[in-house]
RNA sequence: GGGCCCGUAGCUCAAUGGAUAGAGUACGUGGCUUCGAACCACGGGAUCCGGGUUCGAUUCCUGGCGGGCCCA
C-alpha cells in the first residue's frame, strides 16, 4: 500500500513545513495521477488550492513544499511544476514492495487498514414487487449494488446486502386474482384477468403447475403467484451474480405490529399529525418535498408510504451506522420523501443515502422498448444476459456512472457483445495464462514455485514501470468507489491498466530461457497484473478466465 | 407548469475545479516462422449556446435550447 504510506509520509512534512512558512496546514494532501505527457508518478495541486490565501505565488509555494518532501522513502525525485504542482516521482524499491505486496496477498491488496473504525452498512437494492420476473431495467441497478457491496467489503467495511419483498397490498391480490383467472382459462372456463391485473405469459406457465386448484382460496393463488415468482427472481439474480444477505417481506412487518409501532413513534416524536381525517407526515419542510405525506387515509388504511417507514425503521434498529438504499430514478420523487421519514426517526441525516441510478433506454434498431409489466411486454434480464452473457453486461453497467442516461440496443448487443470492453481486460488474464504455461514448458519456473522478490530490479522499462505505478493506485481507487459511492472508477481503471499490458506484452519478451533472471522478474510482474485484473473484475461480478 | 438527472469524437461513454479533455468502437495506413493479432503502432476527428465566479471551468452559479424521469 505505498500511496497510502506515501500519503501519510508527506502529511506529516507538509504540516511541519507549513508550520514552519506561517501556512494553513493541510487537512489532507489529494494525490493525483499526472497526465501522460508530464514525467511524474504522483502530483499535487495543494500549492495552488492555498496560494489565495496564503498570498503568495503558487510555483514558489510548490518549489518550496517540494524541498520538504526530500528524503521521504519512497520519492526517487521530486520537483515543482507550473502552475503550481509537485510532481513526484516514486523509487524502484517502494514499487517492487508493492508488486509483492500485491502478488503475496493479492485477496486483501487494497484492504483499507482504518476500516475497522467505521460503521456497519445496510445496502438495499433490486426490491423489486413480486409480481412478475426481473426485467432488465433491474439489471443496473442490481448490478450497481452488489458491486458496490463487494467493492465496500473489499475496503474493510462490514457491508450486508438487502432485498425488499413488497408482498402485501392489493397488487398481490391482483396477482392471485391474475393466476385465478390463467388456472380457469386452463381448465377451459371462462376467465377473465382483472382489471389492473397482469397478462404476462409468465402466469400461464406457473397456472399449469397448478394441483387441485378448485379447492384453494384467494390466498392459495397469492401465495403460490409469489413463491415461483420470487424463486425465479433469486434463481435470475444469482445467474447475473447478485447476491443478497437478506430478503425482507413486508407481511413480516403487518404481522409484527411494525406498522402500527412507527405510527406511535412518529406521533410520540410529534412528527406525523392529524388533517382531515388523515394522518400526515410533515414532510415539506424537507428540501425537495412540497408538500407533507398522508401516512393513514382517512378511511384508516395506511399508505404504501407508512409500510416503507416502518421497514426504515427496522434497519436502525437493526443496529446499522449507514444505511443507503438504491433506487431507479422513476423513485426519485420518493428521496426527499423517505429521508424527512428517517430525519423525523431520529436517524442522524449522514447516516442515510438514497442513491439514484438513471433509467436504461433500451431499444430495438430504431425502435423504443418499452417496460411493462402488465401488458406483458418486458424484455427479462434473463433474456439479456443469456443473449449478450453475464460478464459483458455486468461490465457495460460498470463502465457507467449512476448518472449516466444509458442507450442500449438489444438489437446490437449481441453484435457489440464481441467487441465489449470488458474482452480487452479478460484477455490480460488470458494472454497472462498463456505466458505461464510457456514459461512452465520452457522450465523458467514451475507454477508452484514461490515466486522471487529481488528479481523486479528487473523491471525498469517505461511500460514495466507504467504497469507497477498503475497497480499502486488499485487501494485509491477502491476508495474513489467508496467516496463516490459507485463501482463506475473501478471499471474505468481496469480498462487503463489493461491498455497498458499489451504495450508491455508486445515491447518486452517475458518467457526467455537466455534471460531467465529477467523471465522471472516479469513473470513476478505478470502475476501482479493477473491478480489485480482478476481481484478487479471479481469486484465487479465479472469473470476472469484462464482461456477465451 | 414545478422538481430531479443528463447533454463531451460518427456511435457508446470517462475525466476529486488543474497540466496538451481520455478510452472502446467505427474509419485509414502499417505490423504475426518467436509467450494468444480478442493484440500493437501511427492518423483524422469532441466539451449544446450565452453570461458570471476563479490564477485556472467539461466540472461551480445563472439564463436559454434539447432529451429522460417524477409530480401537479
């Protein structure tokens, strides 16, 4: 973990040296990665950040805070840079300890030593309604979920992932009511799905599974609706490898007096008040909200809003510091909306996250597909990932920030699958296997063997180097994901540190017989790439294969 | 009508307020008797428009234009 050790390293002289000029001290010195033309490692642009305030100029600052930084370990050179940066370049050694850093542990390279110091955190993704399989506008946001959870677990952080099952209401009456309907049409009655109901053909299909169906109530055709729908969800979401610690049902919280429970707090905390006969929420003083939320109609049935209060409220009680939900942005309007909720429980307003990825515009060539569950034209995610696979998907996700408003064309997918970028990062692992393979044939070294440490002096081509520095910024931006809260850095670097493995590959023979000091230095680089690619992609729930 | 998000290369997208705005793909030209050419090298191509803040703006503020979503 050099960055961080450097990073540590130069705080301590920067306060010192600020002390000793009469600056402000830095809080916290942001390393940058230089652009390709600048002869750098590492740069910082903290000299022109103060100069305002220090009034002076920010070269001579940066000239200044550069002599400071003299004689730290790991800094081979160091010198200012117009306009104001210091430009660091890092030493041979502190890159081969971190490539053995990397080669040795490679599961933990990236663990964030602090981690043990923060608070446990609750995601909660997919929840979808229980009513019909996973589209594929589920696929980001399930995508954007587990590998945020993945890539927090990595840092350190105690993580669980949560699914919401809204298995309550009247749309699940709906449903049952739908497969009635399927069940009668079947044993050729007539039959007619009710209004609002669902037409997808998924109904027929779970109706002909269907045993003595005449002898079962409403609540027979409820259930048994729900439990193949929601087993065909779990099996979907497990094949796009998405995994959950815990699914919550709703009934749950009805049967438990949940409902009511936080009905009785909110009156207790003088949050919720009557109007009309309702019961309300006091929601507009919220930024965002403009008006307050009925939380109980004044026909005395609870809102859908009431339920989803109370579910917040288990995840406090539950003991989690940091609670994030991630929602498709046709849920937006509902952030101001649950974040007054959970600032009226007390729950600490940092502590809570709502985070909103945008909606995926699919289409056909030309033409938009519209999802609609009760129309019964959706395009499945099972369908999706089947056609253009898992891997590809997961990173084309990935690539992207929440924010983006994403095309994607079913028609060309398939096409595009071929030409992903997500094949440019496997085939590193790939071509790495392959080297390993010719490098045991070729008696260089044995797969098993340990692999040697003082080799990497070595390793002193620009792209060896480029490889090594690259790798040194994995642990950062694990913590880019953290700060940002989405998985979208990660992506994007593996695809810069696969672009700078094929120069590698084409510029300097790894497997040679007639060098085998320097073979086995790059066979030592070779397995730092391999591992951080793997570690990478596996982070994002995407494979890393020995062959393609 | 109000709110949230977005507008970057032909296309799909990156870029904690920093240096010459990067990738993939498409297009053009080269490169396999040597570890995988699913690759590499080179080339042309881009910040929606107008103001403002700043030493510095794709990024922040403001007014338009265009699109997605939610609400009324």
């Amino acid at each position: 973990m050099i960055l961080s050790a450097l990073r540590k390293s130069l705080l301590e002289k920067a306060r010192a040296w600020a002390k000793a000029e009469g600056l402000p001290l830095p809080e916290n010195l942001t390393l940058g990665a230089p652009p390709a033309h600048v002869a750098a490692d590492i740069s910082l642009p903290w000299p022109m950040a103060v100069a305002k305030s220090a009034r002076k100029n920010p070269l001579e600052i940066a000239r200044s805070l550069a002599k400071s930084f003299e004689g730290v370990l790991e800094i081979e050179s160091v010198y200012a840079c117009a306009p104001g940066f210091v430009n660091i370049k890092l030493t041979d050694s502190a890159l081969r300890a971190n490539l053995k850093a990397i080669t040795l542990t490679p599961e933990t390279y990236g663990h964030d030593e602090a981690a043990g110091s923060t608070p446990s955190v609750l995601i909660e993704f997919v929840s979808a309604n229980p009513t019909g399989p996973l589209h594929f506008g589920h696929a980001r946001g399930a995508a954007f979920g587990d590998s945020l959870v993945r890539i927090l677990r990595r840092l350190g952080r105690k993580v669980e992932a949560e699914s919401y099952i809204n298995d309550a209401g009247r749309q699940i009456e709906l449903l049952g009511l739908s497969l009635m309907a399927r069940y009668q049409e079947r044993l050729g009655q007539p039959a007619q799905i009710p209004e609002g109901g669902y037409h997808g053909n998924y109904l027929k299909a779970i109706a002909a599974e269907i045993k003595n169906g005449e002898k079962w109530k409403a609540d027979d055709f409820n259930n048994f609706a729900m439990d193949r729908i929601l087993k065909e969800q779990q099996r979907d979401l497990q094949t796009f490898r998405v995994h959950f610690d815990h699914w919550y049902h709703e009934t749950g919280l009805h049967g438990s007096g949940a409902v009511q429970k936080v009905l009785e707090r909110l009156k207790e905390y003088d949050m919720a008040y009557e109007k009309d006969g309702a019961i309300w929420l006091g929601t507009a003083s919220q930024e965002g909200d403009d008006k307050d939320r009925v939380l109980v109609r004044s026909d005395g049935r609870p809102t859908y809003f009431l339920p989803d209060i109370a579910y917040h409220l288990t995840k406090i009680e539950r003991g989690y510091g940091l609670i994030i939900d991630i929602w498709g942005a046709d849920h937006h309007g509902y952030v101001p909306r649950m974040t007054a909720a959970m600032a009226a429980l007390g729950h600490p307003p940092q502590q809570y996250k709502a985070l909103i990825y945008q909606l995926v515009h699919l289409f056909r060539g030309e033409e938009t597909v519209r999802m609609s569950k009760r129309s019964g034209d959706i395009v499945e995610l099972r369908e999706v990932a089947d056609e253009v696979g898992v891997d590809a998907c997961r990173f084309f996700f990935a690539l992207r920030t929440p924010n983006s408003h994403m095309n994607f064309d079913l028609e060309l997918a398939k096409k595009q699958s071929s030409e992903n970028p997500v094949f440019y990062c496997q085939y590193v692992h790939a071509r790495i296997g392959s080297i390993f393979k010719e490098a045991a044939k070729q008696g260089i070294l044995g797969t098993d063997e340990p692999l040697p440490g003082p080799n990497a002096r070595f390793l002193n081509s620009p792209e060896e180097k480029a490889l090594m520095v690259k790798m040194a910024w994995f642990p950062e931006l694990l913590k880019s994901c953290e700060k940002e809260l989405s998985p979208h850095p990660l992506a994007n670097y593996i695809m810069e540190l696969a672009g700078l493995f094929h120069p590698f590959y084409e510029k300097c023979r790894v497997v040679d017989p007639a060098n085998a000091e320097v073979s086995r230095a790059r066979l030592l680089l070779c397995t730092g790439v391999r591992d951080v690619i793997r570690e990478g992609l596996g982070l994002l729930g995407v494979s890393a294969p020995e062959q393609m």
